[in-house]
C-alpha cells in the first residue's frame, strides 16, 4: 500500500498544478501585475459560481469581513452576535468600527449556530431591549447553516444577516449556492492555502447589488473613485477622486490569476473531498467518535473533517500527541473565541457557551486535502485504530 506520507503531514495544503503556474508565468509576461484583466476574470467566474454577479477580490476574507460590515452601515456601538467556533477575524473585524460583541452557542450536531439557542437568546434580548444589529453566521467546516430559520428570525427581530463562508465556497444550502445571498446582505470567501481553492492569500466579497460591489471598490483601494465611476466624461483621464476613507484591500493579478486557474478545478476538489470524508466515516465509524452533522438538503465543501472524542477514557492533547508523532498532520478547530484572552478582557469568561466548550475540548481536525487518496485516509484510520487499542 503506497502512501503520501508528505501530504499527510498537513490537515490541508494547496494543490497547484501546470496550468496554475503557466496562469502566473503568463501574468509575470503582461503588462498588468496589479488592477489589470485577471482581477475581473476572477471575479467573473466566482460571481458565475455563486450565481451572483456582484462579486469583489480582496487581499484577505478579513479585509472582506470588515468591508462586508461597512458597506452595511456598521456604526460604533453596534452590538454583532457570531458563532465562538470560528477563527478570530469573524468577531475582530466588527470591532475595528468600535461595535459590541456577543456569541450564540453551538448546536452540537451540526456545530453551527444553534437557531433554537439564537431564538431563545433574542426573545430575551427584546425583553433586555439589547436586540443585536447584525449576525455572522459561519458555515463551519463547509457545512451550511440552518440559514431560513435564521432568516425568518432576523425579519423578526430587525438584524442583518453576514455569511462567513470562509470554509463554504462550492458549498450549497437547499439548491442554493453558498454565496448567492438568498438570505443575506454579504457573503464572504477565503482563498488562503488550507482553503478550497487559494490564492497565496486572498479573499473576496459577495453582495446584492450593483451600488454596493462600486462602494466595496472604491473602499478597496483608498476610497478612490475614477473619472468612469463618476461618469465625468468632461474631465480627463487622469482625473480620480477619494470619496470615501478606504484601504489598500487589493488582490494583484498574480493572486487572480492562480485563483481563475483553481477554480476550474473546485468541483472535482469538493468532489474528492466529500469522497474521502465518506470513507473516513465508514472506516471510523467503530472508534468513539462523533462526527459532524449536515443538514438534509445541504452539500458540504469538506474544507475541514472533524472528530470529536465521545469516551473520557481518552484524551484529545494525547491524540494529537500520537498523531504528531506518526507525523499525521492534525489541528483544533477552534479555541472558543470568548477564551481567547483579549475577549476574556472584555468580560467573557469559561462556562458562557457550553456546547462550544464541550465540543472543544474534545475535537480534532484529521487531514483532509486534495493531495491525498483513499490509502492514505486508510493509513490514518489504522492508526486511530492502533491509538485505542494501546490506550
């Protein structure tokens, strides 16, 4: 049995083939390495995947975030609810405009946010008169979020919705593209290597319409605005304007066209990496552990496949240990933002959000990538037979 014992050593990794580096030979030979053709062609084809046309490259799915937050009216003291089983740029970017924050516990099962939690928590909050004025939902792992229950909760309640898809591109909910915005003001995307397809680093910005993919462009480069956006054809073409303070959130040709080049290839990359998580359950479906739900109706992207550990005979730090030293690529998915000690600051503190405290400290992300087959996902699972069984 031949295995990839290089791949293996990371829980996920980029796959870049020829044609991904003839796309970036073939920009070193242009006249454009920033703001030239690639940028829109890049554009074009996530718009076209997501069924969405308003879509916008940016150097970071952060700088998207805090951009999605801003085209959509944030203002200081905004109070922002999110998911504490997410990286830490989901929370970050809303307080960069000054906002409050505060986390909507787990559903254990599907590890998303728990709707039945967030409805009881914004009953309380009209009560309290503290309704937030936006959620983030993140699609965890790939796995979509129960997004019309969300959606009829938010004309309920009064707050905007933002799609934190930075694990979801390919993903879909209901027949429904992730990205598409069917029940959201913004949907945003990572590029960066671990993710479905990269860029190097990179991210980008799904919206509604056509004014706020001009605002998100304008804010992307300094708040600038040229003499064709200001349809001023009476001045010259040199002619811009700042309009808005903005940022230098700019994605280069280079980045655009390696992301062009990968996204051909996205379906056969979710494709496989829905096959192998199959075969992870089925070979793993012996050992104690749990796996994470996905809706009925719903496609996962498998950015991530995560295990949690249901016997407290084992320990998850010794499984991690194990896996390391067999040079088996492994991560935790996440430290609960409201542990991170910046947040414990602002007030938050252990016992807050239980499920994402439980499912913590007791998960781990197996490697899952395009680089691998299913004789190496066998290897792995012989190997999480051989822990138990010396445990």
């Amino acid at each position: 049995m031949s295995i990839n014992k290089k791949a293996l050593e990371f829980y996920s990794t980029q796959s870049i083939n020829n044609l991904d580096k003839e796309s970036i030979l073939e920009v070193l030979g242009s006249d454009y390495l920033s703001r030239g053709p690639k940028i829109q062609e890049f554009e074009d084809k996530l718009g076209k995947l997501c069924n969405n046309k308003y879509s916008v490259s940016l150097n970071s799915a952060t700088s998207a975030l805090q951009l999605a937050y801003q085209v959509n009216e944030i203002q200081k003291g905004d109070l922002v609810w999110t998911t504490p089983i997410t990286f830490v740029a989901t929370s970050n970017a809303a307080l960069h405009f000054g906002a409050n924050i505060d986390f909507i516990d787990i559903d254990p099962e599907t590890l998303n946010i728990c709707p039945n939690l967030l409805e009881a928590k914004l009953k309380k909050a009209k009560f309290d008169s503290a309704l937030p004025d936006f959620l983030t939902v993140v699609h965890f792992g790939g796995s979509p979020c129960e997004m019309e229950t969300i959606y009829d909760l938010s004309i309920e309640y009064g707050f905007k919705i933002i799609e934190d898809a930075s694990h979801a591109l390919g993903s879909s909910y209901k027949n429904k593209m992730i990205g598409e915005n069917n029940f959201s003001l913004a949907s945003v995307f990572s590029f960066h290597p671990v993710k479905m397809i990269t860029t190097g680093e990179g991210g980008a910005i799904l919206l509604n319409s056509e004014k706020d993919q001009e605002k998100v462009r304008s804010l992307r480069s300094h708040g600038i605005v040229s003499t064709k956006s200001l349809k001023m054809n009476k001045k010259p073409g040199w002619y811009y304007e700042q309009v808005d303070l903005g940022y230098n959130f700019r994605m280069s040709e280079l980045q655009a066209a390696l992301g062009s080049s990968q996204i051909e290839r996205l379906k056969h990359f979710i494709k496989k990496r829905n096959t192998l998580a199959k075969y992870y359950k089925k070979h793993l479906s012996k050992l104690p552990f749990k796996f994470q739900k996905i809706l009925k109706g719903c496609n996962s992207s498998y950015h991530l496949f995560t295990v949690e550990l249901t016997d407290k005979n084992f320990a998850r730090d010794e499984l991690y240990k194990f896996l390391k030293v067999n040079k088996i690529g492994c991560q935790v998915h996440y430290i609960p933002v409201h542990l991170q000690p910046y947040y414990k600051r602002q007030g938050f503190s252990e016992g807050m959000f239980q499920n994402a405290e439980n499912y913590f400290r007791n998960c781990l992300s197996l490697p899952l990538h395009q680089a691998l087959e299913e004789t190496d996902i066998q290897y792995v699972c012989d190997k999480l037979t051989d822990f138990f069984a010396k445990s």
